[in-house]
C-alpha cells in the first residue's frame, strides 16, 4: 500500500531496547521492503510500541492524548484489554503480528480513501497503487520469538499488594491461613459444580469444535460473545476479564450461552474480528480458576492420589508461584490433596485451584492409595532380594 507520491506508510517504534529495535526493523522489511518505512514518531501513520519499556507507560499516555487518531499496536508481557488499541502478547507470533499490521494498514487506506473523495474534483490526486505481496520466504521460523534484554522489565510494573490479594482471592479463594492448617474435605463449601456453570459450557464447545475442525460461537443473552478457532486453538474473545468472570460464577444453560458453529472460516473470521486472538487453553484454565475460587470440583474424592499427565504451560497461563512448587511435586510423586497442602505448607486454596484448572485441561491422573502402597511394597521386597543374593555372592568369594 503507497500513498501520496508512491511513498511508503510510515511507522513508528517506540519503547523497544537496543536489541528488540533492530529485530522488528528486519520484520517490517522482510514483509513489507517497499511498502512500509520507519519514521519518526510526528510523521508516523501507524505506532507499534513496547509496554513493558522503562518509559511505556508515559509513551502510550502521550499516543493516546496526542495521536488518538492513528492506529496503535501494543506489545507486553501481560493480559491486558485497552479501549481502541490492539494489544499483542509476548512471546509474538510472526503470522498474528504480520495479520494485526495488515488490518492496521488497511484502515489508514480505507481512510486515506475517505479522504480524498470527501475532496473536491479538482485537488483530488491518486494515493493508491496496487499492493504485491512479498514472495514467501523459505526457512522462517514460524514464530518470531521477541527477545527480552538483560534487565528484568517485569518488576517495573509489578502489582500491588492489593492487586496480587484480589487477583488472589479471585482464583483460589479468600486466605484462611492459620497454624498447623489442614484442609477440611466434606464440607458442601470446599465443593463447586462445575458441571451447571460456564465452564462445561465452553469445555464442550471446545470439544465439539475440535471435533468438527470449523470455527464455532459462544453466543451470551446481551450479545456478546466468544468465537473458538480449533485449528489455531485460539479464540476471539470479546468479553473483557472484568466482565468474564462474574459470569464464570452464575448457574447457566444451554438457553442462556447458546453455541452456533460459523459459516466462515478461521482466516476470514481473524481478518475481520478487531479483537486480539487468545489461546483457547488459556482461556479454559483461567475460566476454571475463576469457577473454582479455591473449590474442588464436586464428586472429588479426598483419599486419592493425584499425577499429571504433563505440566501446563504456566508461563502462558494465569498462575501464582504456588501453582509451580505443586506442579514440581505432581509430577514426580503422586500424593493426596491433603498431603499436599502438609508437604508443601502452602494454604489448600492454591491446592484446590490448582486441582481445578488441571482438571479442566484433562492433565489430572488418579492413583489409588492401595495401588501405590503395593508397588512400594514390591520395590521394597526386591530390593531386599537383590541384596541378599549379593552378600551369599560376596560371602562365597571370601571364603574361596
């Protein structure tokens, strides 16, 4: 796409350090050599800019106050929806940069279009010529890993303490930490059903949509809605977390979330949505963390013992620092949920949360307690064999 005088759109790089600087450089002329051209922030049409920077939060305050007209791509480390501007998750993927670019493009033409014909006859001038694409290049990485520098940008915007409480109480409940605690299993209040709420709602679509390989939609009584993409395994979120999570604890049915499956395909639906993609799987675990709240699911039996199957990609998803130290011990040795919270020292609603969303994925494996003890056992017994027969060997060669 050129303008005026066949010269190339440009954009502006804001907030990346010395090395992520020359990187998106190389992606824009790898993509886009003619067509697309950095400049300087005041001559720029399009902004992309690095959140996470030193300065990121002063820069998009001055691109929202003094160039709210143009399109701005945000890039973080961190979840986060705002109003009017495109937000990309690090680690970034070279198709979704490439497909958010290109929407971007295609309104400053569209506009550039508005423009000129809002003109009169006279002053009108051709600003567009037809658009190549770029042959396609061999050997790419599929995904273009956004590099992060030295210094560690995630402590410069840590939450507070209040936050971290609320975004705490919201995934694994209120704290009751006290002395010598253990968990209390039985009780009605440890238990939630999962099988009446959002979640089994959009467990099932997921499902049905994998099964089906077509797009689907989580359609919401006032409207709005969640599209599943199963071949990306992504979705199209336009439900804002605030939003999201009230209704993950409402009793729902099937008349008040209705699943619709889409008669377009994912491409089109990505090209025509302005809502950023989400992983799917990241939507499913956080879904059951705000579903949970620090609860089990109801029908868990206490006297198990729990396994992963794998562990969940907690550098993606939703976590706390408690969730690793469970996983780390799951994976190696199958334990109750109460023995977990005793071996770990850590309060049950991180156990229980933890237990929900793994659930949810299918990563959870049972082992029962007698099944356990017997294998213990029998290791115990050949050990025993095994050095028996060792010392009678060694005993026979010192009396030769």
């Amino acid at each position: 796409m050129l303008f005026a005088n066949h010269e190339p759109m440009g954009i502006a790089l804001l907030g990346l350090n010395g090395k992520d600087q020359p990187m998106m450089e190389m992606f824009l002329k790898r993509y886009w050599s003619t067509q697309c051209i950095v400049v300087p922030d005041h001559l720029a049409k399009l902004c992309i800019l690095d959140l996470d920077g030193i300065e990121g939060n002063r820069l998009l305050e001055k691109q929202q106050s003094e160039y709210n007209d143009r399109p701005l791509i945000v890039l973080s480390v961190h979840d986060m929806s705002i109003d009017g501007v495109r937000v990309l998750r690090k680690p970034l993927r070279t198709e979704l940069l490439k497909q958010t670019i290109d929407v971007c493009r295609s309104e400053i033409l569209q506009d550039c279009i508005r423009i000129e014909k809002s003109k009169p006859e006279a002053e009108r001038i051709i600003r567009v010529s037809p658009t190549t694409k770029p042959a396609k290049q061999q050997g790419l990485a599929s995904e273009w890993q956004y590099q992060s520098s030295g210094e560690n940008k995630r402590r410069l915007s840590v939450p507070s303490a209040a936050s971290q409480a609320r975004f705490i109480e919201s995934t694994c409940g209120k704290s009751n930490r006290k002395e010598n605690d253990q968990p209390v299993i039985g009780k009605k209040s440890v238990f939630y059903n999962h099988e009446s709420n959002f979640q089994v709602i959009l467990k099932n679509a997921i499902e049905i949509s994998r099964s089906n390989r077509k797009p689907a939609h989580l359609v919401f009584q006032d409207g709005k809605s969640i599209t599943i993409l199963p071949n990306a395994n992504q979705c199209l979120n336009a439900i804002s977390d605030s939003k999201l999570k009230p209704r993950c604890l409402l009793k729902l049915n099937t008349d008040q979330v209705k699943v619709v499956s889409s008669d377009y395909s994912e491409s089109q639906l990505l090209l025509s949505c302005d809502t950023n993609p989400q992983s799917l799987d990241a939507l499913l675990w956080k879904v059951s963390l705000w579903s949970s709240r620090g609860r089990l699911p109801i029908g868990t039996v206490e006297d198990v013992n729990i396994g992963i199957r794998q562990w969940p990609n907690l550098t993606r998803m939703m976590a706390i620092p408690e969730f690793i130290r469970i996983a780390a011990l799951w994976s190696k040795n199958p334990i109750s949920l109460a023995k977990t919270v005793e071996f770990l020292r850590i309060e049950t609603g991180y156990v229980y949360a933890f237990f929900s969303a793994c659930h949810a994925m299918g990563l959870i494996q049972f082992h029962s307690s007698y099944q356990q003890h017997s294998n213990q056992t029998d290791q115990l017994s050949t050990g025993v064999v095994k050095t028996g027969f060792l010392r009678r060997i060694l005993r026979r060669l010192q009396s030769m």
